[in-house]
C-alpha cells in the first residue's frame, strides 16, 4: 500500500526564485487539495488561485520584504490522506498557517489537527459544519452547506415562485448538509417536497432514478451534487424529456459541468460565490488576471482558493506576527476584500455574506441574482 505522504506532490511555489528561499527570508504557507484522484479537476482550480494570489503578492513585495513560500500537499479528496499530510506541515515544513483546497472530508479530519497546534486554518470551500466547529482557529470563506441549502430554498419559493420541489442528491457530507439546509427552510416558502431521492458519488448512469424523477413530475429539481455526477444526470434528464428547472450550488460551479452536460446544461441556476458579472474591482481584477494567466474561464473553486489565500496573507500583514493567536485573532476582527466579496467572520470563523445565483447562458455562468439578506443567511455562532 502506498504511503499517503509519498502522493504528496510536495510543491515548493516561491513565484520568480531560481532557488528556494531561505527559512530567514521566507513565510512559509501550507496548502492541501484533491490535486489527484476523482476530485482532481478541483483541486487544480483551487491550486492555481492559490498560486497565482501568491505569485500577486510576491511580485508586489511579499510579507514585509519575505518571500512568501507554498508547501503543497495533494490529499486525493481522501481523509485518512489529511491527517498525516496535517501533522507534516506543522511537525516538517514548520508552516505558519495553513489553507485547505479540499473538499469537506480531508478538511474536517485536518481541522482538528490544526486546532490542537494551534495554527490558523482556513477552509476556502469544504461546507460541512463541524469544520469550524473543530475550535476557534478554525475559519471558512466559503457557504456552509445549511446556509446554501436555505438559499436555495428561497431561490426556488420566493424568486421562482415554485412549489413542487424534487430532492435530489449525493450522499455524502456536501448532499446532506445542503438537503438539511434546504428541508428546515421549505416550509417558510410553502415549497412541497414531493420525493426525496439520493446517488452515489461514483454514479454516472441515472436510468433508474431518471424515470422516477419524471414520473414525480416536479416543478424544480433540487440536486446537490459535483460537476461529475450533476453533468450525466441533467443531461439524462433532458434527454428524457424532464423540463423541471434544475438547481444546483457550487459543486456545479466550472467549465467542467457544462461540458459534460452539453446543450443540457443551459438553463441551469446554481448557488455560489463567486458573481462572474460583478464589477467589484476585487472580482474583476481576479477574473481578469486568472483567466489571462491560466487560458481558462474561471470557476467557484479557484476564486475561493484565491480569496482564502489573500485573507490570509491580508491577516499576516496586518498582524505584524507569525504567532499563531496574534494571527487568528486579526483574521476574528477584520474584514477583508476578496474575489467572492468582502467577507468578515463570526465567532464561529464562519463567514458572513451574500449568496451569489448564476445561470448557465450560451455555454458560460452569468448572474441570474443575488441573495443577500444577510439576516437569512446568517451561519450559526456556535
């Protein structure tokens, strides 16, 4: 069996140096994500914002004069891969703090590592809600799952004035905490729940499931899930002649689902972070520039690797301190401007903000709305 730490890809990312920099003219960062395996097209994305925040900063002089340095580990998506990859970073690279790219299992599993050590830890994307409950220097950029969840509840009751709702989705930690979400929100929306169904994250071929979906001919379908399995199943749907709008979130958000779902794919309004159309100069700068760097449209992922990156270094600076409480507690009371809005935190490390809806139209997301009553989607403080 192949040690998990030999997968790691052990990058070293120090923009424009020949040579490694040394430790006393160096911040060392750490970073882990699904850079292999079934979640690898994430990982890439949430890796080259990373990067390309980190190559930004610095051109533009580093922290105080020091390089910044990325110590990349590859995960695999697998959470038994997160903790020995945890222990290295802090034990090995000796980090000051540490970014996960990664989806909620590898995230949750490291959380606690990190917080035993006392080391910051952001989480760009990972919605599970015991992340940040793993202790108080634990954060997340991104929607907890629940609050998502409520969004797209009221998505669906207030904007789309839809009723009959079909559940649809994974099962596993992202399927059920955004279902959760959704469930305790339906009633205040009169949205009736006609089927509750759930797949497999290795399905692709949704014959069976297809035709009970159109035989409960749903209004909307509600169907947490990740690019690779929501791609085949609207596609399947559409061929078979369910016209029920689709609801998605992030896990669709990228390039990747609307390839594989084809011509199927248009239409579909998905809930996110990241507003493609927005003309905040934050957001513009990091569309611009990501997508002139990597030759590729920008999806959810890198723009939440992006921004956990920069609050980050943004923290760093503005805390004159590589101690890891001084650093935690100048993440606690700021806030900070970032590719997927300005974001400032609760006493949870859970982040408060707008949700982003976006439409697939002529082959590329574009803003459908905003949900921004903060109110609503205020994630829980304990």
């Amino acid at each position: 069996m192949r040690n998990p730490l030999q997968l790691v890809t052990a990058v070293i990312f120090a923009a424009s140096l020949g040579t490694a920099a040394s430790a006393q003219d160096s911040v060392k960062i750490g970073f882990h994500a699904p850079l292999t395996g079934f979640a690898a097209a994430d990982g890439k994305s949430a890796r080259q914002g990373v990067e390309l925040a980190v190559k930004e900063a610095n051109a533009a002089g580093g922290l105080g004069g020091k390089k910044i340095v990325l110590v990349t580990y590859d995960d695999e998506g697998k959470p038994e891969n997160a903790i020995p990859i945890a222990n290295k970073l802090i034990g090995q690279d000796k980090v000051i703090m540490t970014v996960s790219g990664s989806y909620s299992g590898p995230t949750r599993a490291a959380a606690a590592v990190f917080q035993r050590a006392g080391m910051p830890y952001i989480s760009a994307y990972a919605i599970h809600p015991d992340i940040t409950r793993a202790g108080d220097f634990v954060f997340r950029t991104g929607m907890m799952g629940e609050v998502q969840g409520r969004a797209g509840a009221k998505l669906i009751g207030e904007t789309l004035k839809k009723k009959k709702v079909e559940i649809v989705a994974v099962n596993n930690d992202f399927g059920q905490a955004l279902t959760a979400g959704f469930k305790e929100a339906a009633p205040k929306f009169g949205l009736e729940i006609v089927a509750e169904r759930t797949f497999g994250m290795a399905d692709r071929q949704f014959g069976p499931l297809v035709t009970q979906i159109k035989a409960d001919n749903p209004e909307v379908i509600y169907a947490p899930g990740y690019f690779f399995n929501a791609g085949p199943l609207v596609a399947q749907l559409r061929a078979a002649g369910v016209t029920a709008d689709v609801i998605g979130q992030e896990g669709y958000d990228g390039q990747r689902f609307i390839e594989i779902a084809g011509k199927a794919a248009e239409g579909v309004i998905i809930t996110t972070s990241l507003d493609r159309d927005s003309q905040a100069p934050a957001t513009r700068a990091f569309i611009t520039d990501y997508e002139k760097e990597y030759k590729d449209r920008v999806d959810m992922v890198a723009a939440s690797g992006y921004s956990a990156i920069s609050v980050a270094l943004e923290a760093l600076k503005k805390a004159g301190s590589q101690d890891g409480k001084t650093i935690r507690d100048t993440i606690r009371q700021n806030t900070f401007e970032t590719a997927i809005g300005k974001l400032a935190f609760n006493n949870l490390g859970e982040v408060k903000k707008a949700v982003q809806v976006q439409v697939v139209k002529d082959g590329n997301f574009h803003r459908y709305g905003v949900i921004d009553d903060l109110q609503y989607l205020a994630p829980p403080e304990r």
